[in-house]
C-alpha cells in the first residue's frame, strides 16, 4: 500500500527518497499513528517531505490517492485475519473469561463485534454518552473535546493551508522583489548620510570620551540592469504580471533602463508604447551607449512564427532588413550576462518551435515567471 503512494509521490515531483519511506514504515511499526488518517497525513508528510514549498502537492497527492478512504481502520480491520484474533484473544484471556464468551455466542461473535467497535472508533462514534445526551467529558456535542464527525468535517489535506509555499506559483510585487534581491552588488557610494556606530565608539573612545560622530555612505545596489519587455500581441494575457515585475524591477535596481519590443528584438526599441511608431530607438544605441557590465533581461512569451526570428522581413510590424537572430547574437555579444523570463508554463515550451529557437540563442538561460526561476535567473546574471 505504502509503496504505491510513495509512487504517486513520486508522479506529483515530490522529491522523497526510500531512505524517508523506511523511516515511515519505521514510525508506523512503533504504533505512534493507528487507525486514525488525519494523524497519518501529518505524520507520513512529517516523514516524507523535507521542504514547505512541496506541501501544497503533497496535499494534491494524498487527496488523489486516499480518495473515498475515511480512514485507514476500516483497511486495516480488513486485513486482520480472524484467526490472528482468535489466537491474541485466547492468549489474552483467561479460562473463566473464555468459559463467558462461548456463552454469549463464541469467539466469533466477540471478533464481529470488535472490528464494529475499531470502525465505529475510526469514524468518531465511539464515544459513551449518558442520559441526556452527552459525551463522557460532559459537554455534549459543542463541548470542547468534540471527537465525532463534526471534527472531521473537512480532511486536513483538502484545506491546503500551504498552497503558497509553492515554488511555481506566479509572483506578485512582494514575491518578486525577494527574489530580485538576490541580484545585487552593494557599495557605500554618494554623500556620508549614514551613521557609523562602530567608527563612533572607536573614535570617541580614542579621543578620551570625547564624543566624534562618523558618518559614511549608504549601501547601494550598483547592479546596472537593462530590462526589455515584450509588449502587444500575445503578451496582452500577461500584462498584469508584467507590470509587478516592472514596478518591482524599479524599487530594487537603481540603475535600470527599460524598453519595449514587439515579439522579438530588431533594429528598433521604444520607451513609451504610445509613441511606438514614432519614437523608436536605433537598437545599435543601445548597444553602443551601455556598457558590457550591464546585466541584459528580456521578458516575453516568445511566441510567434519560426520566421519572424530566422529571417529578415520577419517582423510584423515593419520591415527589417536583417533577422531577429542576429540582433540577438549583437546583443550577446556586446553584454556580459542575457537572460530571457517566459510568463507561458515551463511546461508548454516543448511545443513551441519558436520558443526553443529563443532559448537556444539565449544559450539555454530562459527561466519561467515564478520564485524559482526569477533567483535562478538571478543566480546566473550575479555569477
């Protein structure tokens, strides 16, 4: 049984080992969890799953494999052979109490009635109740020690408390600015506007108590980052979450130049869309005006017809006289560090012809729009 939902694990790219399994099966022997499945979730999810990020399908998983299972008892007195009960019963009992038991029917009735017991205590309707009603802790069924079906009401599995946690989930303004962050060189440069408390104590205690405020520069972020986003077109699904990274992008970065491009870069970019047609920016500037240290990211869903990067007349816009390939090799060439952030599901990107085309000439540094792939894009420009 466990191994089949170790497997299903495994199907959901939970990463569990055998050596977690074992240790499961190792708990579960030592009887810290029987018949009762809220407890096994916890604690087979204690046991398996070593990361927060993955509860979320953790979750998914159990729910997907203990579907119409209300609780393990009910398996587990399935699996008992009556003879293994006659036999712990015999060994249990004394004479007296076995002469008692064939009077009331035999062993057999007692079996009947004890795995109706386990079931009926699996279910949470176990508990004694007295005359008017209530349970044995004499607080009736609003008490505070409820064990009936109203506690159960809804599998702890099926809340997914922890959805949030997963590292594949699309970002918000706050998610991406953490992971920004992981781009950074900082420095104290500009005007002393920052106390130095350390200098102080030293200096003061130098000058004999004589108190000697230090100031020094602000740590700053000197990264110099080149953001280009595609704009228009397929790209109005993702405009929403775009924008956060934009407006994240420009909290983080104090040396941030942004542009616009339309599926693929040409020999054009442009500043506002509005003024698209009429303001565009000689791409060859671009590339003259920064320097190589500047780290290079694009961010669209390159999607579009093969041709529209292998040839020149390729764009849909305007002519160009030579291909968007080409413009990205000058823009390799010329910069340090290229990235290229897709909105579209990693997953998709197999069956799209021009998004391979695209990661190939970014030399394979694509990384889908989530927390894991902004810092492992991070991680690659700050090398």
């Amino acid at each position: 049984m466990l191994i089949n939902f170790f497997m299903e694990l495994k199907k959901a790219r939970i990463p569990v080992s055998i050596t977690e399994l074992l240790h499961l099966l190792e708990v579960l022997k030592a009887r810290l969890v029987y018949a009762d499945i809220d407890e096994f979730y916890y604690l087979s999810r204690m046991s398996l799953v070593k990361d927060e990020r993955h509860f979320d399908k953790f979750d998914r998983a159990f729910s997907t494999y203990f579907k119409g299972l209300e609780d393990l008892a009910g398996l587990l007195s399935s699996l008992i052979p009556d003879e293994y009960l006659r036999r712990e019963f015999e060994k249990s009992l004394s004479k007296e109490e076995l002469e008692k038991i064939k009077g009331l029917g035999g062993l057999e009735k007692l079996i009947e009635a004890f795995k109706r017991e386990v079931e009926k205590k699996a279910r949470g309707e176990g508990e004694e109740k007295d005359k008017e009603g209530k349970g044995k802790n004499g607080r009736g069924e609003s008490g505070d020690d409820k064990r009936g079906k109203k506690r159960r009401g809804k599998r702890q599995w099926d809340k997914r408390d922890y959805k949030a946690y997963d590292d594949n989930i699309e970002l918000g303004t706050r998610g991406l600015k953490i992971s920004l962050r992981r781009l950074r060189k900082l420095a104290r440069t500009g005007a002393d506007d920052e106390f130095d408390i350390n200098n102080t104590i030293d200096k003061t205690a130098k000058n004999g108590g004589l108190l000697d405020i230090i100031m020094r520069p602000e740590r700053r972020n000197t990264v110099k980052v080149l953001l280009f986003l595609d704009n228009g077109g397929s790209m109005d699904a993702h405009v929403r979450v775009c924008e956060e990274l934009f407006s994240a992008a420009r909290s983080e970065f104090k040396h941030l130049e942004t542009y616009y491009f339309h599926n693929f870069i040409y020999d054009g970019v442009w500043k506002e869309h509005r003024r698209r047609m009429n303001e565009r920016i000689d791409t060859f500037d671009i590339l003259h005006k920064y320097s190589h240290d500047y780290k290079v990211i694009f961010v669209g869903d390159a999607t579009m017809a093969p041709y529209e990067i292998t040839h020149s007349g390729g764009s849909v816009e305007h002519w160009n006289e030579e291909a968007g390939a080409i413009w990205m090799q000058r823009v390799q060439d010329t910069f340090d560090k290229v990235i290229w952030i897709n909105p579209t599901p990693q997953d998709t990107w197999e069956y799209s012809t021009s998004v391979a085309l695209t990661k190939k000439l970014v030399d394979d540094q694509m990384f889908p729009l989530t927390i894991r792939g902004i810092e492992d894009g991070m991680n690659v420009l700050s090398k």
